[in-house]
C-alpha cells in the first residue's frame, strides 16, 4: 500500500465527532416521529355524518274520500289537527237560525268565565222577562218557563241557553251581560270580526231574525272555538237539564252520545232551514280523533230532524275514512350514517307514526341527527325521523342498523 491509499484510507475511518453527530440525528428523528404519531393518536377523530334518505314530502296513498255532502245548503268538516273536508254549497252569508246562540254564550263566558263546579252570579227574571216568554211561547219559539223573581245562576242560564235553546234566555243573558240586547249584538259581532269571521253578522242574540247571517266555513271555527271552553263543552254534552222554574228539560240534539258525539248545537227556521253544529269524538285504530262539523240550510218534514241527518251521513264517512299512518317497514333505511374514513352504517326507525290520516293528504318527513361519535355499536340511537300531517307532529328514534367501526391505525396516522 502506498503512502498516498493510507493517507485515503485514513480519512475513510469516521471520527469520534462524526459519529456522535449520526447518532443525535438519529435520536432525533425518531423524537419527531414519535411526537408526530403521539399527536395524530391524541386527534380527536370527526364526528360522523348522518345523510337522510326519507322524501321530505309524500301523499298519502290511496283515493281520497268522497264525502256524502248534502244536496242542499252548505256544509264543512273539520278533523282537529288533521285537516278539513269541505266546504260545499258556496260561502255566501245564510240564516244560521239558533246557532247564533254559540256566540252568545262565547260572549258570556268570555265576559264572565265559569270554573268547574261553579254556578255563578245569579240573574234575576223581572216582569219583562216574562212577558218576553210568554210572546214568545205564543208563537211557537223556543222558550223555557220563567217567573219574576226567580234566580238563575249563570251557569243555569247558559244550559238553559244550550241544552233546551231558549230564545229567552238568549236575551236574559245579553241584558244581564251588556245592559241591553242591542249592546250585546254590538259585541257578538266584534268577536266575529276579532276571529276572521268575515261572513259572519248577528241582528239578534237567538238566531230568530233571519239577518242574523254566517257561513258553514265560519260557524265552524265558531264551533271549534266554543268547543275549547270547558264550561261550553260540558253544557252542550248534557241531554237534560233542571232549571228552577221550567223544571227538566231536554237537548235537541237526539244524536248526543251516539258514535261519539258531543255536542254541539241545533237550530232551525224557514228561513235557516235546519241546521246542525256537531263534534264527535272517535277512535282510529286507538289513536283519539275528534270531528267537528256544520252543516246548514237542510230541509224536508222535520228541520232539526232533517239537520241531524244530513250531519250524520257526512260524520259517520268522515270517520270511516280516516286511518292511522304507520311507520316505515322493518329493514327499510331510513338514513346512512357515513364516516370521514371510508366506512359508513345504514340507519332505520320502526314503530307507529301515530299520525291520524285519510288518502290525498301530505305527510312531510325531515332527519334531524343527533349526538354522533366515531365508532357506534349497532342499535345506538343516532337521530330521529321527524313527521308533521297537518298540525300533527310524531318522532320515531333512528337506530344503527350495524355497527360503524372506528377509524383504523393507518387512517388516524396519515390524516391531515
């Protein structure tokens, strides 16, 4: 070996320095790495992504109800909450006969709310009363006896007023509210005016005067109205009543408690024909529903007879065309739960939607998740499906169908 390749071969043996410099480097990087995975590891991994799969909008299926409507006069039909059929036979203003007596005793007991098991101020009956009883008893109206001197609680004088449909007490109630039976219409009709009853004007307080003028569309969100006071729904439920004087009289509504019904309030004249304001309560695959409904103008032998019937045929089909909606079909997706690394889990919800129906209608649909985490085992609620018919609302659970693994190693590794 010559002098010059041990001078090369010298130089090719690391230094002590060199190979202490290799080794921190060395150190070093594998610091790095290690801080570098410590901290991928430490990651909170994202939250899933819940992709709903309902239509945010479908129709009932099936052909929609053909209600036998009557032929004559008008008629409307709403179920609470659900929708309403109707109306039929025009929204021109017609004699309402004595169901302007349900915005006399809204009126009433608007001004002088009678709690439970309460009767109420009493009103006294003076000579005028009786003579107005007397006329009125001559001429066939719809009165029950009355002797001055005699006291009437109110809550008397309104089931006089509902049950039997006494024109009389019609007054003796407006008098006893507003002073006079003139100031008393003033306020029936604002109330009309303050509840959008555009079709809607009172000339008296019974119904007797032929000007006194609505609509089956108004007269039944009249009804609906009245029917969320509790004093007036218990009165018009009654199928008798005991008054001081008249002793027991009897409701004209020979329907009551029949298939449900309760309630709500006769009326007729030659002018109004018969007329009928009715609300039944039913039960639709056990699912509550409550039937309210007008129908005027009916006429043909009895008028409160032929009222009553033509209610009747279009109740009893209102009610047999409503069903319950039920949830989706066991197995069928509702949703996929889908994860940031690759992975993802169908998603479903069973059970009743509870939702009361009938063929034609809309039943809108959203998915509104809820808590979501990285890995979820199969069964964990991860939202729910939200429904709405009308001014019904229902919610069914949505479930993991499987389990969505977590994030792997490599994926927690090289995420960004």
């Amino acid at each position: 070996m010559t002098r010059r390749d041990r001078r090369l071969a010298a130089r090719r043996v690391p230094s002590p320095m060199l190979a202490r410099r290799a080794a921190v480097v060395a150190v070093a990087l594998v610091l790095v790495a290690a801080a570098f995975c410590g901290v991928q590891l430490s990651r909170r991994p994202p939250a899933p992504v819940l992709h709903g799969l309902v239509q945010a909008s479908v129709t009932v299926p099936g052909p929609p109800p053909n209600l036998p409507w009557p032929t004559q006069g008008q008629a409307a039909v709403d179920v609470v909450g659900v929708g309403t059929f109707g109306p039929v036979g025009g929204d021109q203003a017609v004699p309402v006969a004595s169901l302007a007596k349900i915005m006399t005793a809204l009126v009433v007991l608007g001004d002088h709310p009678l709690l439970p098991g309460v009767e109420g101020p009493p009103l006294s009956i003076t000579p005028a009363d009786v003579t107005v009883y007397r006329n009125g008893a001559a001429v066939g109206d719809s009165e029950v006896a009355v002797r001055a001197g005699e006291a009437l609680s109110e809550r008397q004088a309104i089931e006089g007023l509902l049950v039997p449909s006494a024109d009389n007490l019609a007054g003796v109630l407006a008098k006893w509210d507003a002073g006079s039976e003139a100031a008393f219409v003033d306020k029936m009709n604002a109330r009309a005016a303050s509840m959008g009853l555009t079709k809607t004007h009172y000339a008296d307080v019974s119904g007797l005067d032929p000007a006194t003028v609505s609509t089956a569309s108004d007269q039944l969100r009249l009804a609906e109205a009245a029917m969320a006071i509790p004093a007036f729904a218990q009165t018009v439920g009654l199928a008798q009543v005991t008054l001081p004087v008249a002793g027991t009289v009897h409701n004209y509504n020979r329907l009551l408690g029949q298939d449900g019904i309760v309630g709500i309030k006769t009326g007729s004249t030659a002018a109004a024909g018969g007329c009928f304001a009715f609300a039944a309560n039913r039960v639709v695959d056990g699912h509550p529903a409550t039937i309210v409904g007008v129908v005027l103008g009916q006429h043909g032998g009895s008028l409160i007879n032929a009222g009553l019937s033509a209610s009747q045929r279009v109740l009893d089909a209102t009610g047999a065309s409503l069903i319950v909606l039920r949830g989706p079909a066991a197995g069928q997706s509702q949703a996929k739960l889908v994860a940031p690394w690759g992975k993802s889990a169908p998603v479903g919800a069973a059970g009743m939607t509870g939702l009361v129906a009938w063929p034609g209608l809309v039943l809108r649909a959203r998915v509104i998740p809820g808590p979501l985490q990285p890995g979820m085992a199969a069964g964990s609620v991860v939202g729910h499906v939200s429904y709405q018919l009308g001014h019904q609302r229902a919610q069914l659970p949505l479930r993991l169908s499987q389990a969505l693994p977590g994030p792997s190693l490599a994926w927690r590794l090289g995420r960004l």
